[in-house]
C-alpha cells in the first residue's frame, strides 16, 4: 500500500542499468510506488513528496535538494555528506548499506515498515494461484498432446508395417510372375554370356519399375485428378508438392476420348524420375530407370511387333530413348533371335508438353 507522500526519484541518465533494474524491483518488492521525478508536477495540496536522487559515479554533481541521495551503481565515488552507496549486489545480498537505505526511505515516507499488507498479500496470493492454475492447464495440454503424438506416432508405425508387407508380398508376386513369364520366352541362356549381366540388370530395373508403377496406381487412387493442363490434354493423379508431381503418380495424354500415352511410377519436382513405365503413342512401353524426365539407365523396351530390347538407353536429341547396350529379342515366341533395332518411341514428356499447350 502507498505511503502518506509520494515517492519522486531523480535517475541519473548515466545509471548503470543492471542497478536501476535491481532497484524498481527491489521498490516493488517493498510496496513502494516511485515516480520518475521529470514525469510527474506534484499536487501541492498533497504532502510534500520524498525526494530521491540516483547518481552515477560519472555525475558532474551530487544534487543537494533531495532527502536522499545515492551514490548508485559500480565505480568510484568521491565523499559525499550525506549521501548513502549502494550497489546492485546490496540490494541482491541485503547488506548494511541496503538496510540503512530501507530503514532511511521508510523514514522518510512516514511508514512504520515497507513490508506488504495483508489485504496486498492476499492479492498477490490470489495472482499467484491463478498464474499456478494457468501452469496446470498448459501442463494439462502439453500432457494431452504428447498423448495424441504417441498415438499418432503408433499408428503411423503400425500403417508403416503393413505398407512394407504389402509393399513385400506385392514384390514377391511380381518377381514370381515376372521370373515364369520370361523364364520360357527370353530365357538368359539363350543370350551371349558377354551379355547377360546387361540383359539381367535391365530385367530387374525392368521389374522395380513395375513395382514403381504399381505404388503410383495406389497413389493415384488416393490422389485422384490431382493437376490438370488442358492446352496439352494432360492430367495427374498422384502425390504433388508446390503443384507439382512429386513422389509417386500417373500422367496420362489424350487425344479427344483416347489414351494415347502415359507413365505410372515416381517424379521429382515434376518431372519423372527413379524408375517408371511409360506407354508413347506409338505403342512402345520402357520399364526402367528415368532421369530428368527421360528414359535414360537400365530398363525393357517393348515395340507393338513383339521385339524387345534388354539393357541400357540414353535420350536421343529428341527425347526418345536411343539403345546404347543390351540384347534385342526379335519374335520372341518363334524362338528366332535375329538381332533387330525397333523404331525409337516418342515418350511425352509432362513437364514440356504441359508448358508448351
């Protein structure tokens, strides 16, 4: 509660500000309601109020028409009469020269002690619960969050473990499936040994691309109609980022009501990249690596007239992948392996016929 006379202190403007900091709290801790003595015109029908003076130890002088006079802050002081020292270290270990300075401003204000009243304990009792009532609450949610999280988390990982089985008996069928059909059709025995590691790493990018395609059918499912470009009669279904294709899709050309060409397996920014299977419009479908939106590294390319190419492409001028190392099967079912180079497929590319429509 406030004194019968007001408290006006004069702040040296080269105040260290740790210590005027330390002391408004020290003077709030003590119930004392100070003024800053340039921002207040005294009522002077009210009783004369008590002069404090702060100053630094730079000060040109030490004011002589105040009740109290400190000399406040870190340095050296010349001697001063009258005048009281004070640190901020008094004021946090409650030493001599802070209790002449409390038992001396108490004095001065006219109050027998500085220490709260009841009525302002009960006040600050009250703020005090309502602040620990407060913490129990956000504790309380924090609590409930944390809770939710773990939930989250372990239902993300149960999803997870059967995805990865899913993923796993989806792979051994395609392996199974793949392994019976090309077993009697394209056997690698029938492929010059010098080729055979070629012809095999193109048939097992050939397979991942599938798996690839098949993920980008469940995505697309998911995903349905995710972006469109009408000016090149194009649409994606799939997962995006930043209106993208990005992860795994389907992109699909038409012409009128057809299909004409499309591509299921995983992008990059927008173009397709990591493994895929594309369809052009020509017929011929690439299983394999792609890189930048383009069929480049090991793979299967199959032609509408049964030929089939094992092995490595890279993008020609135009785009189209161009056979660089592998085996070329010709009639496969006739067990004749002429070598025979299929015409080059036009694979689309999304990105650039989007942006050219």
């Amino acid at each position: 509660m406030a004194g019968d006379r007001q408290l006006l202190v004069y702040w040296d403007a080269e105040l260290d500000g740790h210590f005027r900091r330390r002391l408004e709290r020290a003077l709030g801790e003590l119930n004392v309601a100070a003024s800053d003595i340039s921002q207040v015109d005294h009522d002077p029908d009210a009783p004369a109020p008590v002069r404090l003076a702060l100053v630094s130890a730079t000060a040109a002088s030490v004011p002589g028409d105040h009740d109290i006079v400190v000399l406040a802050g870190p340095g050296e002081f010349p001697k001063a009469a009258g005048a009281l020292r004070l640190e901020a270290s008094d004021i946090e270990n409650g030493t001599r020269r802070w209790t002449a300075f409390v038992d001396q401003l108490r004095a001065k204000l006219g109050r027998a002690s500085l220490a709260l009243a009841p009525e302002d304990l009960e006040v600050r009792l009250n703020e005090t619960a309502h602040r620990a009532e407060e913490a129990e609450r956000a504790l309380a949610d924090m609590e409930r969050q944390r809770n939710d999280a773990l939930r989250a988390a372990k239902h993300a990982e149960t999803s997870l473990v059967s995805e990865r089985a899913r993923a796993a008996n989806l792979e051994q069928s395609v392996e199974r499936l793949t392994a019976l059909s090309e077993s009697s059709a394209f056997a690698l025995s029938m492929i010059p040994v010098d080729l055979q590691p070629i012809a095999s790493s193109g048939r097992s990018h050939a397979w991942r691309a599938r798996l690839a395609a098949a993920r980008a059918v469940e995505a697309a499912a998911e995903h349905a109609d995710a972006l469109s470009w009408p000016k090149a009669h194009a649409s994606y279904s799939g997962e995006t980022r930043n209106r993208l294709p990005h992860g795994h899709g389907v992109i699909v050309f038409r012409e009128g009501a057809k299909d004409i060409a499309s591509y299921a397996g995983s992008f990059e920014e927008g173009r397709r990249s990591g493994h895929g299977v594309a369809t052009s419009d020509g017929g011929h479908v690439w299983s394999g690596q792609w890189r930048e939106g383009e069929a480049c590294g090991l793979g299967v390319l199959e032609a509408p007239d049964g030929t089939r190419f094992e092995g490595e492409v890279v993008p020609d001028v135009a785009g189209s992948p161009r056979q660089v190392r592998g085996w070329t099967w010709d009639q496969p079912r006739t067990g004749q392996l002429t070598p025979h180079r299929a015409v080059a497929p036009a694979l689309p590319s999304p990105v650039g016929r989007a942006a050219g429509g």
